[in-house]
C-alpha cells in the first residue's frame, strides 16, 4: 500500500517499469497518488521518456497519478515506429488498456498531440480531458514542413554543439536562450535509469508519419466534447503557433493560452505559469 508519505512525486525518481501487450512491450514511468483518473503523458518527435520537463510532471504529480511512456519503437518500448499517427494512436490505446484504464486525462506536447487528437476521435469514451500543447489539427497548414525545420536546426545544433532543442523550441534571443539552456539542464536531473535514446530510422519514420499526418484530410474535431486546454508559444516554427489557434476554433469550448515571446517550448519556458494552470484545469 502506497501511504501518502513514500508516494513518489518527483519525475526524477519514478521507477522504470514495462507492460507487455499484443507482442509490443512499452516502457513506462509513473508517479504521484495511484488513485482516481490517471493523467497519462504523450511525448514529442523523437522523445524518450526522459524528454518530460520535471517542473511541468511534478506539480501535475503533487496530487495526479501520472505515466509517462514511450511510443513503441522508440527509448525502451519494443516493436517498430508505425509510419502513421493513426497507428501511433492505436498503440497508445493497447498501452493504455493494457495497464486497464477504462478512463483518462491525457497531456500532450507536439507530436503528442497529434496522436492524442486521433485517439480522442477514434475513442472518445476513453477521455475525460485534454491538454494540447505546441501542436496542430490533422491536415493544418505547414504540418508537413516539420522534417525541413527539423533536419535544419539539428544542422545549426551540430555546428554550435548544443542541443538541438535549443533551436528548435525556443526563440533565438535574449530570453529564448537562457531559458532553453535551464530546460535541457533540467532534463539531466534523472542520472539514474535513464532512457535509451531514440534510433535514426525510427525519427525518420515518425517524420515521415507527421508529414503523411500535415497532408491529410482534417479530422472531424467537432466530436471532441472533452474539455480541452490548448496552449503554446506565440512564435512555434515546428508546430506553427497559428494552428494552435486553429484547433481553439474546431474544439468547442476549448481555452487557449499563448505565451509571449517563446516558441515551440512556450510551456517550458513559462513552467511556472502553465504547470499551475494545467493542475487547476486536470484537476476540476
């Protein structure tokens, strides 16, 4: 039995764990109270489970049972990166009903997002709310240019040495930089058990699956019905900040918050902002 006192709250130390399901084992973290609706985590291009800012988890985690995990194909959950975000979805749901939850908050980030988008649409009954962060609908408007903005800025990260996060989720300015540096950094806070990193081809084919993703017909968002909270930066170049716009117009009654002057990584960089915002919405 878990008592309140040796519940683990910090990101930093949540065990490593797997659950196998239909051949594909995912590897998974969790954390905070193991009660009520739990608030599952969907990560970004390329992520590992080691890719989540603490200081967005742990305050979620304060009174939220939160998992991480990672995308089949991808860190250390098996099987192959499927080349849609369709079928990213439907594994995401096998990963889900295989730890049997029957009902879910869900938060998103970017390619995250995505998929969370086609699993509410596909699964409706499954989601009680929704956090859409620094992403777009299916089919928006310059979707299909993420690999281009991608494969440049880990270009530009390469020459510079630095992490190509830097480049491409915060504003190369007086504010964007520093604010970029504290995030990586923030990211090393777990030394222990950390994740395996993500293989080439396997960003290559989740690349691929954002730009099928990009040129797609848009998906009908008037079903979704969930509260949904979207948030981003005002300058995204990967996942263009209008589109966040886009999907507060298709959501009925969804709240959009945009933060001045970041980009990509708007919820990062203005952690201590949002990671309370988003504990009031998951927690009404």
């Amino acid at each position: 039995m878990n008592s309140t006192d040796d519940t683990i709250t910090t990101y930093a130390k949540a065990p490593a764990k797997t659950v196998t399901t239909d051949g594909t084992t995912y590897a998974y973290r969790e954390l905070g109270p193991k009660e009520g609706i739990p608030v599952i985590f969907f990560v970004h291009l390329a992520a590992t489970l080691d890719n989540w800012d603490p200081r967005i988890v742990d305050p979620i985690a304060k009174t939220r049972h939160v998992i991480t995990f990672d995308n089949k194909g991808v860190g250390g959950s098996s099987g192959k990166v499927p080349d849609s975000v369709e079928a990213m979805a439907d594994d995401a749901y096998e990963f889900i009903k295989a730890l049997g939850f029957d009902q879910v908050d869900i938060f998103s980030f970017s390619l995250g997002g995505m998929i969370a988008q086609d699993l509410v649409v596909k699964h409706p009954e499954l989601v009680r709310r929704l956090v859409l962060t620094g992403t777009g609908p299916r089919g928006g408007k310059d979707i299909d240019k993420v690999a281009g903005t991608t494969y440049w800025d880990i270009l530009r990260a390469t020459l510079t040495r630095s992490d190509p996060k830097e480049f491409l989720f915060f504003n190369r300015n007086a504010t964007g930089k520093p604010a970029a540096k504290a995030f990586v950094k923030r990211l090393e806070e777990r030394t222990e058990d950390r994740d395996a990193k993500i293989k080439t081809r396997a960003f290559q084919t989740q690349l691929k699956a954002i730009k099928k993703y990009g040129r797609s017909t848009p998906a009908d968002l008037s079903k979704v019905t969930q509260p949904t909270l979207i948030a981003n930066g005002d300058n995204d170049r990967m996942v263009p900040s209008v589109l966040s716009e886009d999907l507060h117009r298709r959501i009925a009654g969804s709240e959009l918050v945009m933060y001045a002057d970041s980009g990509h990584g708007g919820i990062f960089q203005f952690h201590e902002q949002f990671a309370p915002l988003a504990v009031e919405f998951l927690n009404r």
